[in-house]
DNA sequence: CTTCTTTTGACATTCTTTTTACAACTTCAA
DNA sequence: TTGAAGTTGTAAAAAGAATGTCAAAAGAAG
C-alpha cells in the first residue's frame, strides 16, 4: 500500500505562475528593526502593502482594525508572544494565513505550530525567497484560489484531502511521489508545466533528480490513470515544454 | 578557504541538456578557481552563459557594463566583499536575482541576507543541483513579465500562458520555437525585428543556427497561421531587414 | 534483511530544428 | 527595361533533441 505521508511544506507547494499581481496587504509582527526593514523591502519589491508592527499588542489591535491578507509573525515578541497573538488570531479569522518565522530551536516540534494554527513557518536563517514563496502559498491556499480537493474525469475520481485515486470506483494505489505529482498538476490544469517547474514544486530543493524522473512518473501516472496510456488523453506531452493535464 | 565539495561528475550529470533555452547569461563572483571551474561548468551545461568575476569591485564594474540575468555571489570576496556588492546591485536593480554562496557560519543570523537583499541562498558545501534549482527558480520567477497574455485578431487566439494557439477556435499546434517566435514578433509588434535580433532573443547565446532557420520558421507560422500563406498579412517581410508583425 | 519506492541509464522511437538547394523575388544601376 | 547581385520563399533531406519505455541500481521504510 502506498504510504502517503506528505510532508506539510509538500502538500502546499503548489505554485502556480504569478501573474500580474492584485497582492494584497501584509502585517509583518517583528521587533527587530533591521528585519522589520528587509521584510518591508522584500514584500513591497513583489507589490504587497505591508504594515509593521513590533509587538503582540499592537499586532492585535492592527488586526482587529483591519484584518490583513496574511500575517508573517515572529514568534519571539514583547508584550504578548508571537504564540498567543497566533492563536488568538485563529480564533477570530481561522482562515487567515499565518506564517511563522523561529529559531530552529523553537519548534523542535512541529506539532505546537500546529496547535498554534500557523499555517507555514520558516526557521532562521531563512531564505528570503522561501519565506516568499510560503506567503504566497499560503495566501493561495486560503484566499484565492480554493484549490480543488475533488476531482473527478473519465472515470477517475480523486479526493486529495483523503489522498485517495479511484478509478471506476475501484483504488489506485499511487505511490507519495506519483501522487503529488498528479496532485500538482491537476491543480494546474491546463497550464504546461515544466520538468524543472516540477521539480521544483514537487520535489524542492533539497533532492533534485534528473529530469527524466518526471518523464518516469508521467509513464506511470499514464499507465495506472489513462485507458490507454499509449496515447494518453489527460497526461499530455508538450514537446519541448514539459506536461499539461486536461481533464 | 575552498573546501567546497563541488563533485565535478556531478556537475556532468546533473540534467539532460534541457532543450532549447532562452536561458541567459549568469554572472558569477567567486574567487576560488576550482570553484569557478565547476560552476562554470555547471551553468554552461544546462544552457545558460556564464560570467565570472573574482572579485567584488570587478563584479561591480561587470554588472554595470551588462546587467547580468542572474547573479550567484560569493559572500567572501577580495576588494569588495559579496555584502557590499549584494546591496549595490539590489538598490541598482532590485528584480535582479542574486543567489547567495556562503559558509554556514555566515548565516547565522537570519537579518544578515535579508539585509543583503539576496533572494536565495545555499550554503557551502552545496549540491550543485541544489544551486541550479535555486538560480532556475529565482529565473523563473523574475522572468514571468507578462507581457501581453492574451492575443487576438483575424481568427487567433493565443494564450501565452497556456501556450495555447488557436484559429477559428481550432487548436493549432506549434512547436516550441514557433511558438517562442511567434510570442516574441506578437509582443513586439509593429516593430521591424531583424534576423539576428531574433537569434538572439529566441534562439539565445547558445544554440545560434544561420538566419535562414529564422526563414523556415517564418515560413511555418505563415502556413499555420496565415489566411493566404502565400501573401501573408501579419507576418510581413521588410525586405533588406528582417521582419514584423502586424495584427 | 526484505520489500517497496525512487532514480538512473540505455535504447528505440518520434518529433523538431537546421541545413541545403534552387526557384522566385527585389533592388539598383546601367 | 534589363540584368546582375543580393534576398527571400520553399520544400525536402539531414542532423539533432526530446520523449517513451523498460530494466537495473540505488535508496528508504518497515
């Protein structure tokens, strides 16, 4: 049986192209002032509003005035931590992302985060890019597109909270990476998406295999999911380009 | 310093050469020689043009003459240090990608690149996989300038972000270079574009095939998208200088 | 250690790009 | 107007790349 355990940074890594941006309004919560000015400049360079605010109160209050797009909070603050303002926040406005910045020390497990309701977190020393792209990810997530969790063509149905494939009501049993490659580009349908762009999104950084890896998950994803995997229907190949899904 | 484990088979294996791209040139600041030797390496194999500066001050000058599309720094430079050239470059040019090379001990501090204003980093000793995911991405992100997205006249349509070509609601099929030359005379319309403007900005620095490829692929999206490929009306030739499009 | 998954490498096949050759056209000067 | 000289249109051949596919190697999980 296929074990599809996704680790939580996987299951969001879901990037489609940003165009033209409506961006939105971010609340930094930091207190140290040479972070607090690199975050402005990191937010506004990709055309996000951004309102700072250095400490637990102030954070509150600025929310409640105004509810942000998204939050990107420390979690080590004076006056109320970054603990209790995520929580608190939670609980008004559960659907409002929040990403955490911590030392690695503090969420030696991952499991408070999660009780907390932070949707992301990036531990210190983090890559701007990363925290960026967990932003995005997580204002995606939430806000704009409601990323399709059902799926249904042919006769194949997907659930992917349940990370389940049916075909003709039958199980497909799909291994973690075939499945979140599969995830990836059905939440992308129609957009032609690169081997590298695959790579990137669905197997980060950290390893990052040959490109005819993918080409390997394309033939199987094919063979358990096309009636006819010779001349595949939903999987399609764009030459020179990489991989679309149609439905 | 130099103990950067860089394996140079891996460097050779990294990827299939990954079909024509428009790719760019790629300045690299490092010091090191068999540092630059492998990373010269690294990025010529995958397509891009490479760059190299040894020092700060030189990488400095280099970047001003010709903004690079990307930049991989090496934190610790003779004359001026990768910190200083990092933060001239991003208040020069605050789109231009600049992956970071350091030890781990130099990032200790997660103010330190945001700061800098680098978009990403990776620390010594690194996978050169890792670092190309990582500059492919930072390109990739900075290169969504979408321009125009959407095309219409006579009876086609293009979706430049589908990569989809359509002529009286029929898909038609074009091939990776038509489709990137058919995108580039749309988004330059009007323009007269010479043969070799066109090598350039399609075919790119690597593969440079004689103008008259540029001809035959002309001559292609004429008989796939012309009325009357024979007397052609938005593909027009400028006899003696190249061609335009017209809508 | 065994089993399952992922990745690599090789090869055949298919598709794309480039070259080439020649006809047709343009330009310009005589 | 006519005829070089240079450009371009065109199609087909040749060269080159990308992809499909399978089996073996490497790696993880149990």
């Amino acid at each position: 049986m296929g074990n599809l355990a996704i680790p939580l940074s996987a299951a969001r890594a879901v990037n489609p192209p940003t165009s033209a941006k409506p961006a939105g309004r971010i609340l930094v919560v930091e207190d140290d002032p040479a972070v607090q000015k690199a975050l402005r400049r990191l937010f506004e360079t990709e055309g996000y509003a951004v309102e700072i605010q250095s400490d637990g109160r102030s954070a509150l209050d600025s929310f409640q005035a105004a509810p942000p797009a998204a939050i990107v909070l420390d979690l080590r603050l004076p006056k109320v931590s970054g603990r209790d303002v995520c929580k608190e926040v939670k609980a008004l406005a559960p659907t409002l992302p929040i990403v955490v910045l911590s030392a690695a020390s503090d969420v030696s497990d991952k499991v408070l985060l999660l009780e907390l309701g932070a949707d992301d977190y990036v531990t210190k020393p983090f890559s701007p890019r990363e925290l960026l792209a967990r932003v995005r990810a997580a204002l995606r997530h939430t806000a704009r597109t409601p990323d399709v969790q059902l799926v249904n063509f042919d006769g194949i149905t997907a659930d992917f909270k349940k990370m389940e494939v049916k075909r003709d009501g039958n199980v497909v049993v799909l291994t973690a990476q075939e499945f979140k490659t599969f995830q990836f580009l059905v939440q992308n349908a129609d957009r032609v998406i690169s081997r590298d762009e695959l790579l990137n999104e669905v197997w980060g950084y950290q390893n990052y295999p040959s490109t005819r890896t993918v080409d390997n998950h394309i033939l199987k994803l094919r063979q358990k999911l096309e009636k006819d995997p010779s001349s595949p229907v939903h999987f399609r190949t764009v030459h020179g380009m990489g991989y679309k899904f149609v439905r």
